[in-house]
C-alpha cells in the first residue's frame, strides 16, 4: 500500500501546486482587469461595483495562492496538524465559494440594474458640470473606447444637465470621427447601443472561460480535500520523509 500513499502525496501535492498556479493568476488577472477600469470608473461614481470587482478578483488570487503554497508546505514537511488545518481551510472556502457562485448567477441582473443606475446618475447626469471634470473624462473615454453613448442608449441624454444646454445633441465621444475639439454631434449621428448594453456583450463573451475556470478551481480543492483526508489517516502524528 505504500505506493498507494506515495500517489496520494504526489498528486496533492501537484493539486497545491496548480492552486498556486492559479491563485497568482487570478492576482495578475484582477490586477490588468482593474487597470482597464480605472480608465473609466469614474463615470460609475464613488464605491461603484466596477471597482469592487477587480478588488473581489484579487483577494481570491490571493487566497488561493496562501492556501496553496502553505499546503505544498505541510506536504513538504508532512505536518499532520498542518495539513489538518490547511484542508478545513480548504474545505470551508469551498463551501463558501459555491454558495457565492449561487448567489451570483441568482443576483447577476440585480448587479446590471445597480451598474446601470450607477452610470445614470454619475456620468450622464453630471457630465460637462465644471466641478466634474473627472467624471466628463471618464465617460467621453468610456464612450469612445466602447463605442457606445449613454447608459441604455443615446437616448439617455435626453433631459441631463448637458442635454438642456445642447438641444437633440450628445456629446462628441458618441459619435465617430470627433475629437474634444467638438461641442458635441447630433443624435441622429451617434452610436445607438448605450455603454451598459455594450459592456454585458463584452462579459457574455468571457463567461464560457469564466465557468470553465470555476468549475476547474472547483474540482481542485475537492480533489485535494479527498487526496488530504486520505494522507491524515496514514500520518497519524507521524513526520517521515516524503
């Protein structure tokens, strides 16, 4: 049965190792997905969901990058205390993480109603105010790098502060070939889809990696919680070479 045993620790070992792996890539991953939404989270307003996301992605790069490397440690050492404790740890986030996924896909509409009423109220509703330059930039770069006008549509800046002062117009990053040289364009000329429609496509896109990817971090820590239940009972209190 020895041989049995030594496949046990090889193969947790190696389960450690990829978490590690994928723990500092979801950590690189949130870190580029954060750089592209600072460009234009401003125009969400202050404690917006789109900044929290990138913050949510690393904390759990870095989470499962401490889970791995301390479990490639107590396999190292074969420490049955460590190990113990690494695989509750192990076990606990993976109850958790199914009930944040459930909980996800059943709020995943809540979370685009709360983006869109973020992105109407701060960066249409304030654009061109002279106290709000920040968030003008913002949604003009927003604007200009989706290809997209308003929150829904063009048809939002209807009514806004800017729109009273630039009658059936919207501004210059709705509309292709203008630059902040131009006041704005006519609405006939600008881009139908709004920036929230736009992003969703964007995220729909993505979502077959992403559920690949869950599923993946998924059988992971189960197949390592199964491998370290295993090993315990054949440690003991015992610390032997590997």
């Amino acid at each position: 049965m020895e041989w049995y045993f030594r496949s046990l620790r090889f193969f947790l070992a190696l389960f450690n190792f990829l978490l590690t792996i994928t723990g500092g890539g979801l950590l690189g991953f949130g870190v580029h997905i954060s750089s592209k939404t600072a460009l234009f989270d401003n125009a969400f307003g202050s404690g917006n969901l789109i900044t929290v996301i990138p913050i949510a992605i690393i904390a759990f790069g870095c989470v499962l990058f401490v889970i791995g490397f301390t479990g490639c440690c107590s396999i190292m050492f074969q420490v049955t205390c460590l190990l113990n404790l690494h695989l509750t740890i192990v076990s606990m986030i993976l109850l958790g993480e199914i009930a944040v996924i459930a909980l996800t896909f059943g709020m995943s509409g809540t979370v685009a109603r709360t983006l869109t009423v973020q992105l109407r109220e701060s960066g249409v509703e304030q654009y061109g105010k002279s106290s709000m330059e920040m968030i003008t930039g913002a949604m003009d770069k927003m604007q200009g790098t989706l290809g997209c006008c308003g929150a829904n549509s063009s048809l939002d800046w209807e009514g806004t502060w800017w729109g009273e002062r630039h009658h059936s117009m919207v501004p210059w990053s709705c509309c292709e070939g203008r630059n902040s040289f131009d006041e704005g364009c006519q609405m006939s000329e600008a881009r139908q889809l709004g920036c929230m429609p736009m992003l969703m496509i964007l995220i729909k896109d993505k979502l077959t990696l992403v559920y690949v990817a869950v599923v993946a971090i998924l059988l992971l820590q189960l197949s390592m919680a199964i491998c370290g239940c295993a090993l315990t009972h054949k440690f003991g209190s015992k610390v032997e070479p590997f």
